[in-house]
C-alpha cells in the first residue's frame, strides 16, 4: 500500500510539473511566481573552490557576503570567489568542522563546531572564541539560537543545551538520565513566547522560560521518530515529522501537507512569496506554493544526496546546501524546454508555431509537437529504416498544411487531418538536406535543396525556368512579397519579376554564407550571413559587422518583437538591439552596442542553431522562441526591465595591501595611515549573486581625483608616489546598464610625510645647514688659496697627456663602430639568404620545412586541424621557351605576389624551389583549405593577360591534404600532398585533387 501510494504521489506529482512546464512554452497567463521548472539551477562542488562537498548550512550577514558552514572549515563567497577560514587561517579557527551559522540581530556571524566550541565573527570583523566547557562531552553544537535578553542557546547532538551567558562565559549541563534533552538531535526556534523547541529522535520536545523541559503530547510526542521545527519569517512555526508537515495553531498541530513517497525531509525554508521549500533525504527539492507542489526532479545532481540547509539571500536566489555540494535556484530571463521536459532531442534545429497555437519543434532526432494545452506530443514520419529523421526546416501553408524539410529523407507534409505524404527523390526532390521552406504569396511552397531551389506542385517537384539561378547547397530562403530571397555558400540572390539577381556580399565586408532573411517596415531587407547584417534598400547594400560592434561575425535569423527591440540569435547567445541602432550603424558606421544573453541568463546553451530555419520566432503571446544546441530556449520580452533594473550591488572592500604584505582593514570611521612611497594595493568587490561577472566599478580618490574613474570588471586599484596627506577612497557598482549604489565602501587614509618633511624636523635642518654653511665657506677660502697655486701646474701637465689619449680612443671607437656595422649588415643578408627566396621574396624551402615541423607539433599538441597545399604552375618550361627566362622569372614572382595575397597572417606561402610553391594553413579544417585553394585558383583565372603579354595565361595543378591526427608527422604529409599534386597533374593539369 506504501508503494502504491509513493507511486501515485510520484507520478500525479510530475505530471503536474511536466503540464506545468508544458503551458509554460504552449503561452499562457503570466504567473506572478515562476514555475519551478523556470529557475536555474548553478552548481558547486569541491572542484570549484569548495573545501568540502558537504554544505551543513548557510547565512548571509547584513554586509551581504555568504557564509557556508562544511566539515573542512568556514567559507566565505563574494559571488565571484570562495575564501576559507580554518584552523590555518589567521586567526584560526578552534577547529575545522562546522556544525551551525546563526546571525544575530547586530549583523555577528556565530559558527559553531564538531569539538563544542564556540566562535563569533563580529560585524566590525574581529574574531572572538569560547572553548567548549572543560566539563562538556565536546560534541557538536547542532543549531544555535538568540533568545530575546540576549543569551546564546546552543544544543548540543544527543547532548542537552548549552548557552552564552550575557557574563561572557559559556555555559553547558549534560542532561540527566530520562531527560527528553537526551536524544535532542537538530533543528532548534524559539517561539515569540520565549519558549525554546528542539528536534529530537523521540518528539519534538520544548523547554520553557523556567527552564523546565516537556515532550509534546499527540503526534508530535514519543514514539514518532524524528521531529524538529521551523519558524518561518511570518512567524508562523512548522513541524516535520517524517515526510508529513504540520502547522502549529493555537488549538495544536494541524496536518498541512502529507508528502508521502517525497522521504525524510531534511531541511525547510519559507520564502518572501510564502513559498514553501522542502529539502528531503534523496529526492531533491520541492516547492509548495498554495494548492500546488512542484519538484525539481530534473536535476539529477540535486537529487542524490540528502538536502542539509536552505537559505533565501538577499536577491531572492534560494541557496540549497547538500551532501553533494553546493546549489543556487536563481530568478533568470530564459526558461528552456528540453528532454527533461519530454523533447527529444536537444539539438533543436526549427521552432515553428502553427495558427492554431501549437509548436513544432525539428530536432536531432525528429520532431514534437507541444499542442495548445501544453501537451507533448512526438510525431512519427514515415522512414524506410525506421529511424526518425532529423528535422531542419519548418513552414506552414495558408490551408493549414505543416511542411517538413529533413537532413537527408527529403520533405513531409501534415495536413490538418494528420495524413502525412512524403516527397522524396521519387517526385524529383534533390538528394541531400532541405535547410529551408518558405510559402509564398500564392500558397506556393519553395524548398531549399542541395542543388538549388524547387517548388512543389501536389506530389510534383518544378525548378523555376530562370536562368542563372544558384545549383548548389541553398543556405536560406525567403519568399517577401513578390520577392523569392535565396541565400547560398556565395553569397545572396534575389528573383524578381523573372529575373536573378546576385548581391555580391563579399565585396563589401567578405560575407559568403547567408543564414536567412527578415523584412523591416521600411522596406529594407536584412541579410544575416557568416560576416554579420547586410540591408538591402533601394538597390544599396550596407554592413553591420565587428566594425560597428557587433560581437561575432556570425548571425543567424533575427526578429523584432512588439517592444521594439531586435533579438538576433547566434552560436554564442542571443544579442538584443534596436532597429534604430541597426540603420544608424549601416548609414553612417556608428557604433552599436547590443546586449548579450548566455547560459548566465538562464539559456541551457548559448549555441544558437543556424543554417536551418525558422530558428527564432515571435510567437503570438508576444513571447520569443529560439533553435539552441541544449533545447528551446524561450524568453518573455515583457520580463527584461525588470530582469536588468536589478538593485546596484552593495560594495565592500575585501583586501588592503601595502607592497604586497596584507593588511587589517580599518572599521568604519577609522583611519589608515601610510608611509609614503608605498604601494596600495586595495580589493573590492560588489556583492551581488546574480550577474556577478557583469557588475561594472568606479572609484574616486578625493584628494586626487576630481571625478569618477571607470574601471570596468576590474576589481583592484593600486596606488603609488602619493604625495603627503588626507585622502577617501569611494568605490561604487552598478549592474550592467542599472544605477551606481548609493552603498558605496569606503576607506579613508593618510599617507605620511618621511621624517624630514616634518615641519619641525626642516625647521632644525634649514638653521644647520645655515651654520655649516658659514663654516665651510670660511675654511673652503683659506683651503682654495693654498692649493690653487699647485692645482694648476698638475692640470697644465696632465691636460697635454689626457688630449693625447682622448685622440687615441675616439679614433679607435670610430673604426670599432664600423666594423661592428659591416658585420650587422652581413649577418642581415644571410639570414635573409638562409630562409628567403630571392626571386620571389618568399620564404624558401628551409624557412618551409622549419615551419612545417613547428605548426604540425603546434597543431597536434592543441588538437587543431591543419592543411597542406602543393602547387606547381602549369606548362612552365613553355612560357621560358616562348616568351624568355626574364618572362618566366617575372611569372615566378606574379606567383608569389597572388600567394602572399590570398593567404592569412596566419597562413605561410612558400616557394619550394623552380616553379613549385606551397603553402601551410594552420589551424585550418579540410572544408576551409577547399574554399581558400578555390578562391586561388578564381584569382589566377581571371587574369587572362598576365604582365600585360596578350595571351599568356597561367594556371596551377595542386595537391591537398589535412595533417592525420594518427600520423601526424611532415614526411608523411608531404608524401600525401606530392602523391596528390602528381595525381592532378597528370589528370590534366589546372586543377586540384586531394591526398
């Protein structure tokens, strides 16, 4: 009966959750709190900076800074960094494992440990100890607890209670034989009545005021096992007994909620919404908020080990202290849908919602649909293997037709009755993948194929009757109006009115491979592309690039949502602007700075999916839907004002240093003084959990500065040289586009004159020097008098000598100097003669060999690709038979000029002796070495009269191939690449062929 239970608590408990999270991605009413399902979950281990995985429990002191309590000593967590306090430490702790974090109403931090003792780390950060009591067993101290005059009430594990007198002294008594303080276990409140209750392994149990003790009488007495309570901030006191929650009422415990199959709750928290947070023994956490129960079954990681402490910060992040590390469940701007949710795949290639309110989603390993009620449903294509195919492009017809393009199975179309037909290379569709459909004006449904575009006519698949349409990989497609926009590996292509048109993206910027197309109000188009925007208006193209700030060079498809701003997804994020800021930056190439969205967001992956479409939607609740490499990523723009008007963080000052030996820092109101001539060094950082990375600084030094200096991420400042005087150091921080805090740490300090810029010390020192001065001018006369007579007979014969030598010397630095420069310039030309070609100023085959040996151990060393191209010129001998060797040598350095031109700084060209050439691409795939040889080659081609002789014409067989991470060694490439150009010139030459 127990199972049955578990089993129908489990599964009622994650259908809610799934139709939960299900509606949230079908749209639907913005809730006031975010599902469960929507917060994201960072976590913390040892390999982070933990000193131990176990978190015993959490605070936070009124500075902000977070406290985390472990079996290996104190940890303190600024948001960026984990600083740990322990017996090493200075002070060190009395010892290492923590048992209990309590702040008092005066902002002290009180820690408790595994030997009873006590330790207080004031609010003005001084530290102070108490020793267990020589008397006491020496176990740890569970909880810790303030009453209201003051004492500190510790409990001991299985142990009694102890208390900090307002005397100053630790106090502790074993509790008798049959005490109900003798099985007290964890968990300790004191209710408003000044009554202390305390878990144990036998009821709960109470003492009052008097100091008498009591079990609770009922279900919470003996014989129910473990029992503890909870306080939360409203004051309302909880009791956990099992798996079962219980409120206590004045009449006593009413049962709250039964969580039968959830196991032993191990920790509870009540947040500022009134949610209440479970942590259990191994399920992980749940939510209780109202009628509704949620659980983060999801996280595999958070649901292995018990659940020790919860916390609420500041910020509204909860903090969830396990056996497995710690967690933080933060408020973030994206929610994801992946397999955990039902998907699956989450390579998630097209996102699409039909008219009807349903999303389509084509992934990896098929395609789901997420109907109107958030119900998930995978949808089954037909396949000669059985496998589902991977989904690349969606679009739906005006009759309500849902049209799927595959990687590899050709096209399928859904009507509204679910009958399913399938068009592949039987109806005439082109073999390979179809990155993109796109309905047209008058229903008609174009396809993107791997041999140009189609359309499809009932079961019939027609090529446009236009010549010069694209005939290979089609990237993008977009019918506008009357427009059909395609885009391509080469660049864009416009049919209009019967006639192609191609826009020459690479001339302006060196875009080549299009993504997709969107249509602006003003009737511009916008181009994404491998080398960022491109509009199109009025028969102009204009760029948006680096150059004018965008982030990365490539953009995939973008849309305008109904506040106005553009969201363009990306392989590193989603990026938000305006249009506005777009046409600005393509009319007169002013800067744009569009804000980026990652995984510190809330997106499960930043990695966008491009060349496959749609992979970003508005969808009809206003909310956008984007393809991402972890899922579908989803965001409310409505959300984004508040999500970036967050509280500037509160800045406190974490390290002071003079010549790189740390210092105490001064409590507020005091002053450092410093000698002078030494270098400040001074740490800060903004407290804030959130965007941690993000938060931006500035500093003013009054006394120095008259303005704010910015200082970007940058959490230090050091000074040096300052001259004598009073001096206030203010830091502020701000979030990312938010307000500076009016929380601003301080450090006000002096630095000290030296000793004898005092002014009593120049006072005594000036009359001194007055004396002495007296003095030595009276003995300096009478001295000069009697040698001035026998100082000039030595000068008159040692200035005859000294002229001599002087000559000597300057005559034999002359002739040294140009020895020495006859030498430089003959070490110069051989070092040129050593490694460059004479005739054509590249590098020779020396300098080859040398930097092939060193990109292939470079390359195999990081795991970076490389490739090799040999290059030969065609018919050599014949231009120095027809037209001379001056010609032929003159052809020889035409050569090396287009190599040097089309390569990368990155890239080597070589000439490897008489008319062979070579050249390196390091860090450079297969797929890149193709294109940039093609690109070569279209170089030679299109210079038809080479050095201004009608008629000669040059061209190149050349070998190819990409260093073999098994064999990767030059001899081995080389034979490759030669065996190869071998093979291309007796294929015919002008031409290239791979090793």
């Amino acid at each position: 009966m127990a199972l049955q239970l578990w089993l129908m608590w489990g599964c009622g408990l994650n259908l809610l959750v799934e139709r939960s999270a299900c509606a949230q991605i079908a749209g639907g009413a913005e809730q006031s709190l975010p599902l469960l399902h929507d917060y994201a979950v960072d976590h913390w281990t040892t390999g982070d900076g933990l000193p131990h995985n176990a978190i015993r429990a959490i605070a936070q002191t009124p500075d902000h800074h977070l406290w985390f309590g472990t079996w290996e000593g104190l940890v303190s967590y600024n948001g960026l960094d984990f600083s740990v306090y322990d017996r090493s430490s200075r002070p060190a702790l009395l010892d290492g494992g923590i048992g209990a974090l309590y702040v008092d109403p005066h902002g002290n931090l009180w820690l408790s440990d595994s030997r009873g003792n006590l330790s207080c780390l004031q609010a003005n950060g001084r530290w102070r100890f108490w020793p267990s009591p020589a008397h006491s067993e020496h176990m740890i101290v569970q909880s810790i607890q303030m009453d209201g005059q003051g004492r500190l009430w510790l409990q001991y594990e299985g142990n009694g209670l102890g208390y900090l007198g307002t005397d100053g002294r630790l106090h502790h008594h074993a509790p008798v034989a049959g005490s109900p303080l003798a099985t007290v276990y964890s968990h300790m409140v004191i209710d408003h009545d000044g009554r202390i209750w305390i878990g144990s392994y036998d009821g709960l149990v109470y003492q009052d005021p008097d100091g008498s003790t009591h079990r609770a009488a009922g279900v919470l007495g003996p014989g129910h096992g473990l029992i503890w309570p909870y306080i939360a901030p409203d004051g309302a006191m909880w009791v956990v007994s099992a798996d079962h929650l219980y409120r206590m009422r004045r009449q006593g415990p009413e049962l709250a909620y039964d969580l039968s199959g959830a196991g032993q709750i191990t920790a509870l928290l009540e947040d500022r919404q009134h949610a209440l947070w479970v942590g259990t023994e191994n399920q992980g956490i749940l939510r209780i908020y109202g009628h509704r129960i949620e659980s983060l079954h999801r996280n595999a990681a958070l649901s292995a080990g018990r659940i020790v402490s919860l916390l609420e910060d500041a910020e509204g992040s909860i903090w969830v202290g396990s056996n497995g590390g710690l967690f933080r469940l933060r408020h973030t701007l994206f929610s994801n849908y992946t397999q955990h949710d039902g998907l699956g795949n989450n390579y998630v290639r097209a996102v699409l919602e039909d008219h009807r309110g349903r999303l389509w989603i084509g992934h990896a390993g098929g395609l789901d649909m997420v109907d109107g009620g958030g119900h998930s449903h995978p949808v089954s294509l037909p396949t000669a293997t059985g496998v589902q195919p991977e989904v690349y492009s969606l679009a739906e017809d005006p009759r309500g037709n849902l049209w799927i393009g595959t990687y590899h199975d050709g096209i399928y179309a859904i009507d509204p009755m679910w009958n399913i037909r399938h068009i592949d290379a039987q109806h005439g569709l082109p073999a390979g993948n179809v990155r993109a459909i796109s309905i047209g004006p008058d229903g008609r449904v174009w396809a993107a194929t791997q041999r140009g575009v189609v359309w499809i006519e009932g079961d019939r698949v027609e090529r446009p009757a236009v010549s010069g349409l694209p005939g290979g990989l089609i990237t993008a497609l977009d019918s506008i109006g009357d427009d059909l926009w395609i885009g391509t590996l080469q660049g864009a292509w416009l049919l209009r009115g019967g006639q192609i048109r191609h826009l020459d993206l690479d001339a302006l910027g060196g875009g080549r491979t299009v993504f997709g197309f969107a249509r602006t109000a003003d009737g511009s188009t916008w181009i994404s592309s491998d080398r960022g925007l491109y509009r199109y208006r009025k028969g102009q193209l204009r760029r948006v690039g680096l150059e004018q700030g965008l982030p990365v060079d490539s953009v995939f498809e973008w849309v305008e949502d109904r506040l106005g701003n553009i969201w363009i997804n990306t392989n590193r994020g989603l990026l938000r602007t305006s249009l506005t800021a777009l046409n600005a930056a393509a009319d007169y190439g002013t800067t744009i700075h569009p804000e980026r969205y990652d995984e510190m967001d809330g997106m499960n992956s930043s990695q966008g999916n491009g060349s496959s479409s749609p992979d970003i939607i508005l969808r009809q609740d206003g909310t956008i839907a984007l393809a991402t490499a972890g899922g579908v990523a989803m965001l409310d723009p409505r959300k984004l004002a508040a999500y970036r008007e967050l509280p500037a963080p509160p800045v406190v000052i974490e390290k002071l240093s003079l010549d790189g030996v740390q210092q105490r820092i001064p409590a507020a109101g005091k002053l450092l003084q410093i000698p002078r001539h030494r270098q400040l060094a001074v740490d800060y950082v903004g407290l804030s959990y959130l965007l941690s990375q993000r938060i931006e600084y500035r500093t003013r030094l009054d006394g120095l500065d008259s303005h704010w200096v910015a200082r970007g991420h940058q959490r230090s400042v050091e000074y040096i040289g300052l001259p004598p005087g009073d001096y206030v150091l203010h830091v502020a921080a701000a979030h990312p586009g938010g307000t500076w805090s009016g929380h601003e740490a301080v450090l006000r300090f002096t630095v000290l004159p030296l000793w004898w810029q005092r002014p009593g010390v120049r006072l005594l020192f000036g009359l001194l020097v007055v004396a002495a001065i007296v003095l030595t001018y009276r003995f300096m006369v009478n001295q000069y008098k009697r040698s001035n007579a026998r100082l000039a007979r030595v000068v008159a014969e040692r200035t005859r000598d000294l002229q001599s030598q002087t000559e000597q010397l300057l005559a034999a630095n002359h002739e040294k100097s140009l020895l020495l420069e006859q030498l430089k310039l003959q070490s110069e030309a051989y070092e040129r003669q050593a490694h460059e070609d004479a005739l054509t100023g590249l590098p020779n085959r020396r300098a080859f060999d040398e930097a092939l040996a060193r990109d292939i151990q470079r390359g195999r060393r990081h795991g970076h690709p490389l490739c090799l191209i040999m290059l030969d010129v065609d018919h050599f001998k014949q231009v120095n038979d027809r037209h001379s060797h001056q010609v032929g040598d003159a052809v020889l350095r035409e050569v090396g000029r287009l190599l040097r031109g089309g390569c990368r700084a990155s890239d080597l060209a070589a000439r490897l002796g008489g008319e062979e050439f070579a050249i390196i691409l390091a860090n450079t795939d297969i797929e890149d070495a193709r294109r940039a040889l093609q690109r070569l080659r279209e170089t030679f081609a299109v210079n038809t009269d080479w050095l201004g002789i009608a008629g000669l014409h040059v061209t190149f067989s050349a070998g190819l191939a990409q260093m073999d991470p098994e064999q990767a060694d030059p001899e081995n490439l080389m034979r490759r690449v030669d065996e190869a150009l071998y093979r291309a010139k007796h294929g015919g030459r002008d031409r290239y062929c791979e090793g």
